[in-house]
C-alpha cells in the first residue's frame, strides 16, 4: 500500500480524481428512442471528427502495433533472472522490511488447484489463498449494493472487437484486464480498448498461477504488464490487476501492492464462460446462472467472471446486459463503481492529463525527504530497442480453449539472448524511477 496510500496524499491526484458513478441506468432506454435523442451515439462516425488523442505524459514511446513496440518486449514467460535491476531491488527492499510474507511457493499438476507444504493453510491467516477463497481485506471481491462491477478477462482478442461495439453502443465502460503477450499481438483491439475509455488492468504477461511462482517471476510478470501499458497508453500506470485462476495469496499480494501499488481484484461469481468452447459449460447453463444472480439480492453488488475470448463469451455478456439493466443495476468499471477513482495510479481518466511516473512517484517520497530533484527522468535512452533482434516466436499468445489458460505462451527456451537481455534493462526506464523511488523511500 506504500505507492497507493501515497498517491492519495499527492496534490495532484487530489485534486485530479473526478469520482464518477454510472447513473445512467435508465439512460440506455432512452438512448433506443432515437430520433428523438439530441446526441449521437458514441459509435457515430461523427465523434470521429472530433476525436482527441488521449492525453500522454509528453515522453515520446514507440508507436502502439510497430515492430519496435513490440520487439522490446518479452515474447513469452518473462526470465526474471534477466530483468530491471531497479526491480529487484524494489522487491528485496520490501522484503528487508518485512512487508512480503515469507511462505512457501505453492505447487500444482496443470489445471489443478496449486497446494501448500503441511503446516500452511491456504484458508488461514497465514496464506489467505484466493484460490481457496479466503479473502484478504485489502482484496477487491463484491461491489457495492446495487452495482455491477463489468470487467473482462484475458483479452485483447478478436472477439474483443465485437464486445467493445457493444460496450460503446450502450455508453458502457468495463474494466479489461489483458494479458501481456495478448496485447502485442493484437495491438489494434488493445487501442480500441484504450482510445473509447475502456480501464485497462493487469492480467499478468503469460497468465501463471501466480503462487506457484518465485517472488522474482511474480515482479516479472506485473512488472512487464506494468510497462507495455504504460508505454501504451502515454504514460499510465494501471491500478488494479486480477490474478489468473483467481490464484493469489498473501505473499503475491503483498509484491503487487508493495512494489508495483496495484490492487488485487477477485470476484463473487464466476460464469466459466472461459469453458464455453470446450463444452464446459453451455449458453443456457450461462444464462441461468445470470438470470439467478441479476434478479436477486441486490447485496452485495456483482462482480461477474468473465472473458472477451471468444464470440460465446462476449454473446453471453450482451444476452444478460439488458438484464442487468431491466433490473435497475447500476453498471460501471470496477474504478468507476467500486472505487469510484480513475484505473490510473498518475492519470484521472484514459484521456485527461498524466503526470509522468518519475514525478507522481516523487510524492511518495516526501515522507521519506528524498530530494525529488536529479531523479532521472525517463530519458529517450530507448531509441536502439528498434534493432532488437529479440525473437517473434510461434507462440499464439491466445490462451488455449482448453481451460489450461497457463498455455497463453509457451514456457520454453524464453532464455534471452545477451542483446535482448541489455535491451530488456534499457527497456525498465519507465519503472526505473517508480522503483527507484520506492527504494530509495524503502531504506
Ligand atoms: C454516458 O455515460 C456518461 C458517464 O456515466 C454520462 O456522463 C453521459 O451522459 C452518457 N452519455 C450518453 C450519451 O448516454
Ligand atoms: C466471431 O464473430 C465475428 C463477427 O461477429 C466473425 O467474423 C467471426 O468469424 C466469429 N468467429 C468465430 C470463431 O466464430
Ligand atoms: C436468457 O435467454 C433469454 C432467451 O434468449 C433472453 O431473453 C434473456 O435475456 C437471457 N438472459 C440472460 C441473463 O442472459
Ligand atoms: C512517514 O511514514 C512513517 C511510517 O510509514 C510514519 O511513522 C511517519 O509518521 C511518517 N512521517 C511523516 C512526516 O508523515
Ligand atoms: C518504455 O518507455 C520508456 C520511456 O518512458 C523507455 O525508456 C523504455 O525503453 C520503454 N520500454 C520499452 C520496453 O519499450
Ligand atoms: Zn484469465
């Protein structure tokens, strides 16, 4: 919570955050009546005319989609042996005091639970596994009374495209949370995403069982994510990520909150629409499940599993959408309508003002009484990445259908060669000066 509870505290966030809350729940009714209506739809071509590009930190970063975006950039399971030396040390500096639990790594077979040594319960206070649902206070599980916190997971895919029509058509914002490898592939459904307000989170690079990973291989998959958003979308620093699996403990919590400020968001019911290809589970089965959860209690809120992986996923989301709404559910991303803030550590919204990264992360020094000045802002010392010759590998990065998501990217010879190594240290400088900071506020 060190960089969060800070960040509250800086002047300009402050004074920056707008607290919005959906109340436009009746507003999609009306907005059918057309043509009565007095404005288009934000999906009319005219707001093409007047389209501003989102507001950036004022760094030049590397176009979204081209090869030199991309190459800069793990193409599968980051080598946490090879990454920024500022994010280790940010990491060791939280662990010298004692802010990251020491409990073991958790083991599984694919596909099934991870499990702990003898003597670590994961439903105790110890551990606290997600998995086994044990809830961590500081974790995100329900919404509030009323509301219906609308996220996706594991996108940007080709069924995205559809699902963000949707969403436009209906004035509807969603918090996504993406998958590294998943955004360098497919970089134009990344920027719709972006560019129409979508929230985008963290969703790790390759989507492991986070528990089951070293405390450096949990720094290299957010770390990672942390960057390719940030240089994707002018300087923003995500706020919120959700493990895959829901897998999350103590321990990996604790890394994201203390070294990257993010916050660990669950959920209180789960569609398993991710199984809908494999036969898991069916559109029926969906819709019953929704129907059960839309028209009950309204306490608490909901925060709904589910996943822009495929046309199935995205039709059972538009089939119960008009629900939610036909029963006067409040609807927002989870900023929007859990926190009621922006999706962004340093930005108030994906098109207002950002401050640079080296200068929000400044404030969190001022306890400390570290001098802000000389604290090596990001330089464009990035401009040979372009001749990386890191590898564009076979990998598909789409998660498989077949449930065992962790095959986003293959795990093999992610061994990086010398060049892509040094490219991949020159490639921290955006969170250089996050960790930077953070160390030095940390000793
Ligand atoms: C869309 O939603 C926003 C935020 O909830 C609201 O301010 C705006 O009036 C809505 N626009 C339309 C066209 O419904
Ligand atoms: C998904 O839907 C899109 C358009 O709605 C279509 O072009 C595409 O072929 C569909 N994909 C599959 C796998 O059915
Ligand atoms: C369930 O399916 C029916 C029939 O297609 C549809 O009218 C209804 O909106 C669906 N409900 C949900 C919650 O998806
Ligand atoms: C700085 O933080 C420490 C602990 O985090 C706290 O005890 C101390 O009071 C803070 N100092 C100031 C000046 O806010
Ligand atoms: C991210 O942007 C920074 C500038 O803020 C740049 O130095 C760095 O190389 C970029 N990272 C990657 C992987 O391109
Ligand atoms: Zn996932």
């Amino acid at each position: 919570m060190l960089l969060l509870s800070a960040l509250l505290f800086s002047p300009f966030v402050s004074a920056g955050l707008i607290p919005q809350l959906h109340g436009h729940d009746h507003s999609h009714i009306s907005s059918k009546r057309l043509p009565s209506t007095w404005y288009q739809r934000s999906d009319h071509p005219v707001h093409n005319l007047f389209r501003r590009g989102p507001a950036t930190d004022g760094i030049a970063y590397a176009e979204v989609g081209s090869p030199t975006w991309s190459a800069a950039y793990p193409q599968s399971t980051p080598d946490s042996k090879a990454m920024a030396a500022e994010w280790l040390d940010a990491l060791n500096a939280a662990v010298t005091a004692g802010s990251i639990p020491d409990i073991p790594v958790s083991t599984n077979l694919p596909g099934e639970n991870p499990t702990y040594p003898p003597g670590f319960d994961p439903n105790g206070d110890v551990v606290c596994s997600a998995t086994y649902k044990c809830r961590n206070p500081g974790d995100i599980w329900d919404a509030p009374d009323g509301m219906v916190g609308i996220s996706f997971d594991d996108g940007p895919q080709p069924a995205s495209d559809d699902l963000y029509d949707f969403l436009q058509s209906n004035n509807e914002t969603a918090t996504h949370f993406m998958i590294g490898v998943n955004i360098l592939q497919y970089p134009t459904e990344f920027l719709k995403a972006f560019n129409m307000g979508g929230d985008i989170a963290a969703h790790t690079w390759t989507h492991p069982y986070t528990t089951t990973l070293s405390n450096e291989d949990v720094v290299a998959q957010l770390g990672w994510s942390l960057e390719l958003i940030h240089n994707s979308t002018g300087g923003r620093v995500t706020k919120f990520w959700r493990p895959p699996f829901g897998d999350s403990d103590n321990r990996v919590r604790a890394i994201a909150s203390e070294v990257f400020g993010l916050t660990t968001v669950i959920w209180n019911q789960d569609t398993e629409d991710w199984s809908l290809t494999t036969g898991g589970t069916t559109s029926q089965a969906i819709n019953t499940s929704m129907t059960g959860w839309i028209t009950g209690p309204k306490s608490p809120g909901l925060i709904i599993l589910e996943h822009e992986l495929s046309n199935l996923s995205v039709a059972a989301f538009k089939a119960a959408y008009p629900v939610m709404k036909s029963n006067n559910w409040n609807t927002g991303s989870l900023a929007q309508i859990v926190e009621g803030t922006s999706a962004y550590q340093n930005a108030p919204s994906s098109s207002g003002p950002v401050t640079p990264a080296d200068v929000i992360l400044a404030a969190t020094k001022s306890n400390a009484s570290v001098s802000v000045s000389g604290s090596g802002s990001p330089s464009g010392s990035g401009s040979s990445l372009g001749s990386s010759n890191t590898q564009q590998s076979s990998q598909t990065g789409s998660p498989s259908s077949s449930g065992s998501l962790a095959s986003a990217a293959p795990s093999t010879s992610a061994q990086p060669s010398s060049a892509s190594s040094s490219v991949r240290r020159m490639g921290s400088a955006a969170l250089l000066c996050l960790v930077a900071s953070l160390v030095a506020s940390a000793v």
